[in-house]
C-alpha cells in the first residue's frame, strides 16, 4: 500500500467517524433527525471527500 492510499484511508476513516458520531447525536434527541440536519450530513461527506482528495494531491506531490 503507497503513503497516498494510507494518508487518504486515514482521512476517510476520520470523516466516516466524525459522520457516524454525528448520527448518533441526531437521532438520540426528542425531535429526531430534520431535513436541515440530513442536509448538514451530506455536506460533511462532501468535504470528507473534498479534505481526501486534498490529502491526495498534497501528499502525492511532496513525496
């Protein structure tokens, strides 16, 4: 496995985590989960893929 496929595993990992954590605190309240929140869920996993891709492209031109 090359660094970039670690470091972009890595960041994958951390977002899906950050997501999962996220989930679970929305849908243990009263209320449970909005459409604004499902939304704020989406958005996180764009920039997971964003922050990813960046990860890619940094570590791929400095190594």
């Amino acid at each position: 496995m090359t660094l970039v496929m670690k470091s972009v595993l890595i960041t994958a990992g951390l977002g899906l985590l950050l997501m999962i954590v996220e989930w679970n605190m929305m849908r243990k309240k009263k209320e449970g989960i909005t459409a604004v929140e499902k939304a704020s869920l989406r958005d996180l996993f764009l920039l997971t893929l964003g922050a990813c891709a960046l990860v890619a492209f940094v570590v791929a031109n400095l190594t």
